[in-house]
C-alpha cells in the first residue's frame, strides 16, 4: 500500500501538472476518477444542508447522478456532506442496507453499478462532497479508498484555491465556467422561505417535494415560483392563484 504522503504528491503533480485546471474544472474531476480507478467522478458544493451544485463531472452518467442528487437530495454525496464521513454502496443493485430509494432506480438505468461519496473537508468545513461511481459492482480497495480521501482533500483545497480572489458573496469564473449551479433555484427557495416563514433549507425540501409529486424538474417547479406563477401555501404548500 502506497504512504499517505506519496498519495499526496502523486495526486498534487497530477493537478500541478496540468495547465487547463485553471480554466476548466472538468480536469480536477478526471484527475479523480483516473487516480482511484473509477469510471466517473463529480464533485458537488454545498452550504450547510443546502446543494449549491456540481461544479464538474467526467461524463453523463456522473452528470445524472449529480443531477439525481441535486433534484431528489439524496445519494452518496448528500450523505457523505451531512455525516462528514465517506459513504460507501459496493452494489446499487443489490444494497445490504436498502436506501436511496428515488435514486437508486434512475443511477441503475444509466450505468451505475457502484457509487462512493467522500465529504470535501479542510479542517472543520464542509464544502461538499466528491462523487465516483463504477460501471460494474464491487468495493473499493485499500488503495483505492485512502486515494479517494486524499484526492478529495486536495479537491476542496483547489477549490479553495480558485475561490480565493472571487468577489464576496460571488463564485470565482473558474467554477462558475461548465458549472452546473442552479441560480433559479436557490432564487425560489428564498421566496418559499419567505413564504412559509422557514429556513431556505426547508424550503428546498419543499419545492423538491413539490416537483416529484408532480412529476416535475426542480427547476421547472423553481421558474414559475420565481415567476410568481405558483406560489406555496402555508398549510399545503398547494398551488394559490395567480395575483
């Protein structure tokens, strides 16, 4: 089994290495899934109970689980972020302990056979969680599993890094560039909590809520709150009429 620090170095020159980190977060996300041996990765930011979106993903699989996650707030990244701690399905199809039941099904149909979240953590922050899957079942290795905790760490690092000189209260144009942040949504989980006189992160449980009863997309369901079209009732949380 490889040291700790060679991880940390082989994994560091592989990021170092490449000049279009800098402008194209895709490659922090490849560079994960290659050192770990995945066949996909995607990295999610969050504040506090609350998904701000996927910064980068390797493919479309990665890209519909980061999607399934965001819409339905759960899956191996939700987990990993809220419990601080990695959290492991060898088997999706076939799970000792049944969870995920929203987005076990849709993961499955795409291609993923296993999935693995790693919390992004520098010290006492979360920023959120890094996401690898595996087209075929089976758990992680010794190696594999201490690579994945140390390309998540330099993961949240980088990001860290990148968001040093962005405005308050903004996102730095590296993350923001092929980012996948959902403005519309976080928009209409401020009306809704405005609404309903909750927290925004109650609120988004809300319009999730909302939208899979309904068969409808997140941000579908967020556009017409922000439109003023739908509005959430009090008591029901129902549509009211137009004003």
């Amino acid at each position: 089994m490889k040291e700790p620090r060679d991880r940390r170095l082989r994994i560091l020159e592989l990021l170092a290495g490449d000049a279009t980190l800098n402008t194209e977060t895709k490659k922090l996300c490849q560079v994960c899934a290659d050192v770990t041996g995945m066949t996909g990765a995607g990295i999610m930011l969050m504040s506090g109970d609350t998904p701000r979106g996927s910064v980068c993903t390797t493919n479309d699989v990665s890209s519909l689980i980061e999607e399934l996650q965001y819409e339905l707030g759960e899956g191996p990244c939700v987990d990993a972020h809220e419990q601080g701690t990695p959290v492991l399905e060898p088997d999706l199809a076939e799970p000792l302990v049944p969870r995920w039941l929203a987005f076990r099904a849709p993961a499955l149909a795409a291609g993923a056979r296993a999935v693995f979240g790693f919390p992004m953590l520098v010290g006492a922050v979360r920023l959120g969680a890094l996401n690898l899957y595996c087209d075929r079942p089976g758990p992680l290795t010794d190696d594999q599993y201490a690579d994945a905790l140390v390309a998540a760490g330099v993961a949240a690092r980088a990001i860290l890094a990148l968001q040093a000189h962005a405005p308050a209260d903004g996102l730095a144009a590296e993350l923001e560039a092929g980012a996948d942040f959902r403005y519309v949504v976080h928009q209409a989980s401020g009306m809704v909590a405005a609404q309903l006189g909750v927290t925004v992160g109650q609120a988004l449980v809300r319009l999730r809520a909302y939208a899979f009863g309904n068969g409808r997309s997140l941000a579908s369901v967020a556009r017409e709150v922000v439109g003023r079209v739908l509005r959430f009732d009090e008591q029901s949380g129902e549509k009211d009429p137009s004003p």
